[in-house]
C-alpha cells in the first residue's frame, strides 16, 4: 500500500499462471481491450491442439475473467463459435453416420441456423444444426419420424402383409398418423386389426399366429439357399428365428429340390434380418417368384433366379453396413 492506493502488479508477472485444473496457461500479451483492460494470450490444453477448429493456437481473455473461471476456449458452454467452426464440429458428428452434411441452408445465426442433409438412401431434409450437434437427429423418413401420406403408410403396409402371406384390406378410417387403425386377413385365423406403428414399427403380427410366425423381438437369421432338382436351380432368401437347419428341414419336406446353404448371418437384434428382408422384397433389382407355388410350397414368393446370387449377397452386405453402423 502506497498513499493510500494498491501497488498494481505488472501484467508480465501473470504470464505463466495456470488454471487450477492445468488445462489454461497464459503465454503471452495481446494488448488491451476497450475499458483498457490487458488482454492476454492463453492456452488450452484440448482446444490449442486442434488447429483446424482454432487457427491461431490460443485464445483471449482478461486476467479477472481467468481469475473467476471463465474459460475463454471451446470449453466453455458460453463460446461462440463462428459459422466455419460450427461446420467443421458438425461434419466431425456424422462422421459414422447415415449421411451427410451439404452445408447450411440459410445464413448463419448461431445454433439454430438451419443445415442441408442427405442420407444413404436419397432422402433429404432440414434441420437445426443443435438438433444434430446436441440431440444427434438422424433421416426423419428412415427413422419414421415425418409424416407419411396414406399411399406412403399403405405401401410399408403391404410389404410386411407380402412378407406374412397375409391379405390387406385397408386403413378403416384412413391414415391419419402412426396410430391410425390397419386391417388384414391372416389366411389361418381371418381380420386382424392392428395400429400402423404396432404393424410396421414394433413388428406385431397375427397374435393366433405368433408362436409360430417370425418375431423380431428374438434373434433371428437371414439365410440365401439354392435349391436343385435335375438341371433346374434357384436361389431362396428368407428369414427364421429357427436353427436355419431345422427351417431347411420343413421346407424340404414339402419340395422334391435338394437345398444348398449358400449364405446366413444371425443377429441377436431380430429387426435386423426382417429389415434385410423387406428391403429386398421393395427394390426393383429382384424379380421374384420365379418357380411355380406347386413346386415349392413353402417360401415360393422369396425365389430369384441363380444367376442373382452375387448381386443378392453384395445387396445384403451393404443393406447390413448401413443397418450396424
């Protein structure tokens, strides 16, 4: 104390000080702010290693703003990251997602600037860049999150109704949404209603038929077999909670071809293989039923010809890649 007034300290004295967690020193001076304020040079353990996101290394502050704890890098929930920064932290996000970033679509504003996205399956949409960074929201239409016309909502329908043997009849009273009302006909035990997201979502089926149908709820196997009688072959897909053998075994009781086991993968996720499974029965690169039912009762309408095995076996590793990432 001198006159009565603090002996201030010189600002070089602070040059070497450290945050009490070691993660911030102070390395320098970069002048003075515009209340006159020293500013210094300050390092981040995390954030100066990582020249892409901040270019110079370090980062700016007051020594009382050090002093109170105020982290002046990305640390801090406070720090306002500019629109290249947000980009780079967006992209590193997805970077083992389903899809991709196209950059923003519309002027930057902070964490609720809007971004251009676009899945692995052609499907683009909108959304705010925190939505991604904070909530990790994928595609809306892989993960049933947007709102299907009822043409849309019927055809999912109808897929899973194809896979079944079952016959569909219709939405009672429209679709309105996930819970609107689907009606079908099980070919053992008549009209079955159910809602659309029991049907298409949670995998529900004909309840007189459930110990006997495939449950997603149980792991379950997707298999490729070639069946062979005299000079005539072709390849069978399908899915079984079963041992695949034991399938094998019911459907060769009710066919004069002989089976060859050509592919199978078995997941403990039972949606996995029924997800494989749909997805071929809606793409246009497969034409099946290619052997008469009378031939092969069981499983007749899951026939391709054989000379689509390759291109079956590489369809459903990539089909697998986008499912277990």
């Amino acid at each position: 104390m001198l006159n009565g007034k603090k002996k201030l300290e010189k600002p070089e004295k602070f040059i070497g000080w450290t945050s009490e967690d070691g993660n911030l020193e102070v390395i320098g001076i970069e002048g003075k702010d515009d209340h006159g304020h020293t500013l210094f040079k300050v390092t981040c353990k995390t954030c100066s290693q990582d020249p892409e996101l901040f270019h110079d290394g370090y980062f700016v502050s007051t020594k009382g703003n050090l002093k109170n704890n105020h982290k002046p890098c990305g640390c801090s929930k406070r720090y306002k990251w500019c629109e290249e920064q947000s980009l780079i932290r967006v992209k590193r996000k997805v970077e083992d997602k389903e899809y991709t970033i196209y950059g923003f679509a519309e002027d930057y504003k902070g964490k609720n600037t809007k971004l251009n996205l676009k899945c692995v399956k052609d499907h683009n949409w909108t959304t705010r860049l925190s939505d991604v960074l904070v909530n990790n929201s994928g595609c809306p239409v892989c993960y049933g999150n947007v709102r299907l016309t009822e043409q849309e909502a019927l055809h999912n329908c109808m897929l899973i109704c194809d896979i079944e043997n079952y016959k569909p009849v219709g939405f009672i009273n429209g679709y309105v949404n996930n819970t609107s009302c689907f009606e079908y006909e099980c070919p053992k035990h008549g009209v079955q209603k159910v809602s659309y997201n029991s049907f298409v979502s949670r995998g529900n089926r004909c309840k007189g038929c459930a110990k006997y149908g495939y449950n997603p709820n149980k792991s379950g196997t997707f298999y490729i077999v070639k069946w062979t009688k005299d000079n005539h072959r072709f390849i069978k897909f399908g899915i079984t909670n079963q041992k695949l053998k034991a399938r094998l075994r019911t459907q060769n009781s009710k066919t004069k071809y002989n089976y060859e086991i050509i592919y199978t993968n078995t997941w403990d996720d039972g949606n996995i293989p029924l997800k494989i499974e749909r997805s071929i029965k809606s793409s246009r690169l497969f034409e099946r039923c290619v052997i008469d039912k009378d031939d092969f009762k069981d499983g007749y309408t899951e026939t391709l010809e054989e000379s689509l095995t390759n291109l079956l076996i590489s369809y459903v590793n990539n089909e697998i890649q986008m499912l277990t990432l």
